[in-house]
C-alpha cells in the first residue's frame, strides 16, 4: 500500500519522527482533543470543551453534548469519516470509544480514548 499521509511527532520518539498514515491521523486527532477550547493563541475556537463534562453526571443531555462535541472536533480533519461513539465514565474522566473509518480505507477502526482529570491528559487506551 502506497503512503497516502506523511508528517512527524516528537512525542515518545528518539530518532525516526515520521509518522504515516493512520498513526499520523491518529497522532493528529489526540492531538486535537488535548487541547482545550480557547487556548491555541489566535484561534479561540480551536480545540475542545470535553474536559468540562469530566465530573459531569451521566446523563441522557451531558452524553449528546459529549457526542455533538466529538463530532465537531473529528469534523476538522477530512482523513476521518466517525461511524459511532460509546461514552463511559470511571471515577477521573472519560472514556470514548470511537468506531472511525480512515479515508480511503474502508475498515472501520476502533480508537478509545481516556480524559483523565488526575493527569489532564487525553491517551489512547
């Protein structure tokens, strides 16, 4: 299979950077969902407002903002068709199951991914 997507991280690398294709749209959609609404300088409607639901009760209206904010984040990058979201919650964040199809690929993949209030971080399970 030809390369389709091509770019770099940093993060837990030592000397080979370049990420491909669905490692790097995975890369970059952590990376979207770790930074929070109003803080990328110049852009105050970039990132998400995920981290305000954490301590929220999981109810029936927090999970449909939950999913309405899933969805406008994956919607920033057209690499990413979303199928499904599964929303849990354990005692220090969230957790997102997201059943993802990566363009052109036709297998749907499945991304958890943990927003944890103790670390305030966001990883892949």
């Amino acid at each position: 299979m030809a390369i389709r997507f091509k770019g770099f991280s940093t993060i837990n690398k030592y000397k080979k950077f370049t990420l491909t294709d669905y490692e790097l749209v995975k890369r970059d959609l952590l990376n979207h969902f770790s930074i929070r609404e109003g803080q990328l300088p110049g852009r105050p409607d970039f990132g998400t407002k995920l981290w305000n639901f954490i301590f929220e009760p999981s109810t029936t209206d927090i999970h449909r903002q939950i999913k309405s904010e899933v969805e406008r984040i994956v919607k920033y990058d057209p690499r990413i068709n979303l199928n499904d979201i599964v929303i849990s919650t354990d005692e220090n964040g969230i957790i997102l199951e997201l059943v993802v199809t990566i363009i052109p690929n036709i297998n749907p993949q499945v991304l958890e991914l943990k927003f944890d209030e103790e670390s305030q971080t966001v990883r892949y399970l």
